[in-house]
C-alpha cells in the first residue's frame, strides 16, 4: 500500500470540526522511486458550527502547514 486516508478531528481556539487526510508516495509506483517524496492531502473540512468566519480553504491551509512542519521535522531525523 502507497496510500492511506484516514478521519481526523482538530480542535484549534476558535475552531473544531473533522476532515480526511490522506497520506501518499505517487513517485513509488510511477517511477519505482525508493526516495518518493510524502504528499499529504486534507480533504472535506467540515466544522462544529457554522459560525465560523474563517473559510474550509484557509483551514485546510492552516491544517497542512502544521502537517508539513511535522513532515519536515521527522524527515530531517530519519533520513541520516
């Protein structure tokens, strides 16, 4: 298996809700790349409440940002 998609919760100061995150390598088949590159993708942002004023987009921005911090930092530990 390349890929894996999974639901999660996140749970920000103004901001709750769930959404699907998948995890991949795209380059392992294709190119039968030992060293494919992790593509995260967050899917279906669904809120809480509707009172929210800030849009899916922007929190799915927000949401791969921290992912991509994680992605780099274990990266940098596991790649000596």
């Amino acid at each position: 298996m390349h890929k894996i998609e999974a639901s999660y919760t996140f749970d920000f100061s103004d901001y709750s809700g769930t959404c699907s995150i998948s995890f991949e390598f795209p380059d392992f088949i294709t190119k039968d790349s030992s060293d494919a590159e992790l593509l995260i993708r967050v899917n279906g942002v669904r809120y809480k409440e509707n009172k929210t004023s800030i849009t899916q987009s922007k929190m799915k921005e927000i949401l791969l940002s921290q992912l991509e911090e994680s992605k780099l930092a274990l990266y940098k530990v596991h790649s000596h």
